[in-house]
C-alpha cells in the first residue's frame, strides 16, 4: 500500500509537460454523475482549448445501441485536488454528433437564459446551500446511527461537536480543502440537524457559474467518500418519520435588489415566483413531496408563502434586507436532488424574463 499511496502522489511536472483531464458529465438519472480521464500535451486554463470528446450514450442511459455517440463539450475547468500539479478536472455537457444538446443536459438551456442581455444586466448572485447525508455502504443508514436503530432526537446536531453529535467530520473537511483547492466558491460548511447530515455552501457565484461550480464540488464530495468507502445520499428526505430532510436553499439576488429601493424589487420577485409556484416545484427535485411537508423548517409543497426570517416559508427574506431595505432572498423549496442548472435558470427567467 506505502508503494501505491507513493505512485499515486507523484508530481508529474518533474518528469513531463503533459497533463491529465478527468472529463465529468451527468449521466442519464440526471443525477449520477460519470468521469474519465485523457492526456493532453501540456496545461489548459481556457475550457475552449480543451479539445471534445465522446461516451458510450447507451451505457449511461443517453443513447441507443445502434447509435451510441454522445460528444462531451468541455464548458468550466477546476484544479484536480486528486492528481494536483497542473492537472485539472473539467465539467462537460453532453450533446448529439448532429450538435443538439441530449435530454439530460440542463445546462444549455441555462446558458440561454444567463446569456439574455436582460438576465446580463441584473448579475445574478447565487449561494446554493447543498445539503447531503453521509451513509454506511453496506447497510444504507445514516453514519454515526447504530445498526437497524435510530440515535437520540434531534437537538444536539445542529453544528454540534464531539463523537456521539458530529459523525463523518474528517470526510467534510477533506472536501471542504479539497473544493477551496479546485477554484470552487465553497463558502462554508456545517453539520446539519438530522444526525450524518451535512451542508456546504457554494456562492456568491455569477450566472452559469453556479451550477458548474455545484456540480464540480459533488463530483469531488462523491470522489472523496469514494475512498472513505461511505456512500453520499442527495435524496431529500433519507429517513422518513420526526427527522429532517435534506434540501439545496438558493440565495438569490440582482443588482437591482442589491442597490437602493431593492427591496421593492425583492417583493415583486416574490409575487411572481407564486404565480409559478407549480412549475417551479416540478423542476425543484424528485421526491421533495417527502420533504416539503409543513413541518421540519419547510412549507407544504402545495401553498407558497413568504415571510422574515421565517424557516417555515417558501421564500425566506433575512432581518438585514427588511432593515437596509435591500439584499437578497432565499427559496428554500428546491430538494438536495435538484439540478443546479435548471433551479438557478429557472429564479432567473421567473424574477427578470417574465
């Protein structure tokens, strides 16, 4: 093991210019995400000069057999806090050789949206709070609950220290650097109020940047239990009954509610994400209807309402922007599951488009 921990920490840049490309891309769940990798000739920093590339569509669940080609577009690059050096881990989305973007690629739609001269003017702000639960592989419950039992109410979990509060730490700070060394906007983290649950916060982060950073940091959170050999759950409610679920809150903001008088701006926002308050949660996650039940700090998934300071709202507006009268707001309907791209996209369209 000593000769295969040394192979794998060898700095290739003492011996080569070429470096190594892990190509990341979501899979046909629309959540699993895929990689591999490929050797170029030397850095990149430019995602433009990265070269395409192409998966077999039929084994993911995004092509046929008979005619199995996706081509892979590399769209953002992060540092790769696996291979170090000038290695790099390069988030792709996925289109057919004709150049039409297939089924599960969110993302093009999105940059439509984000590159609207409209949308452009207001600089979107996004802080996504990407909640997740932390299971034991061969059994599929929570890490740190005692087998086939359940551990004392929540209460003491929440942000809490020690041995029987705070289970799988090392795995959440491994990833906490790990996000910090990729470029990724990682703001933040804590533990959360179901045991084994834990939250990390990407953002402020511009437009199309959000989602591609989102998905960078699950690709290395999923990587990094990977190697503790403890498996990551994003579904939003993992253990049903007195337990909380899991969700993905997003701050939001425009210039115009970030300037004087935004609040007002904040207000009309709201009005008309009520009006779409259907659409929205069918776009917001699979199974947020477990979730979003009117209680464990969510509003029922069939009534929109928005409030100060209020964790039981859709729409939570914080005590400073009531005061100063400007500032952002959060909806925290969208599930843990949910597709960055499509959410992030969707507050857009909704607050500035329509």
């Amino acid at each position: 093991m000593a000769l295969l921990n040394d192979l794998l920490s060898l700095n290739l840049t003492d011996s080569t210019n070429k470096i190594i490309a892990e190509y990341i891309w979501i899979g046909g769940s629309g959540m699993d995400l895929r990689s591999k990798a490929r050797t170029l000739p030397g850095p990149v920093s430019d995602p433009k000069k990265l070269p395409k590339w192409n998966y077999d569509g039929s084994s993911t669940g995004q092509a046929p057999g008979e005619d199995s080609e996706v081509i892979l577009y590399p769209q953002a690059i992060f540092k790769d806090p696996f291979r170090g050096g000038n290695n790099i881990l390069v988030i792709c989305d996925a289109y057919t050789p004709a150049g039409e973007p297939i089924p599960t690629n969110k993302r093009h739609a999105a940059a439509k949206v984000f590159s609207h001269p409209e949308v452009e003017k207001e600089v979107p702000w996004y802080g996504i709070e990407q909640e997740y639960t932390l299971l034991q592989k061969d059994i599929n419950w929570p890490l740190g609950w005692p087998q086939g039992g359940y551990p004392g109410p929540q209460g003491p979990y929440y942000c809490g220290i020690g041995a029987d509060k705070a289970f799988g730490r090392d795995i959440v700070d491994a990833h906490y650097k790990a996000c910090l060394y990729a470029g990724i906007n990682i703001s933040g983290i804590n533990g959360e109020v179901m045991p084994g649950q834990w939250e990390f916060q990407v953002g402020p982060s511009v437009g199309i940047s959000a989602g591609d950073e989102v998905w960078a940091a699950r690709y290395i959170l999923e990587r990094i239990t990977e190697i503790a050999g403890v498996v990551v759950s994003f579904d939003p409610k993992p253990i049903p009954g007195d337990w909380n679920g899991a969700g993905a809150h997003t701050n939001y903001s425009t210039k115009s509610m970030r300037e004087e008088g935004g609040y007002e701006i904040i207000k009309k926002a709201i009005e008309k994400l009520g009006l779409r308050h259907k659409e929205h949660i069918a776009a917001y996650g699979e199974g947020n209807e477990r979730r979003l039940t009117g209680h464990h700090e969510t509003a029922n998934i069939n009534t929109f309402k928005w409030g100060v300071a209020n964790r039981g709202a859709s729409i939570r507006v914080g005590r400073d922007t009531e005061k100063d009268g400007k500032g952002y707001f959060e909806d925290r309907r969208p599930a843990s599951n949910m597709d960055p791209y499509v959410v992030t996209s969707m507050i857009a369209e909704t607050t500035i488009l329509l």
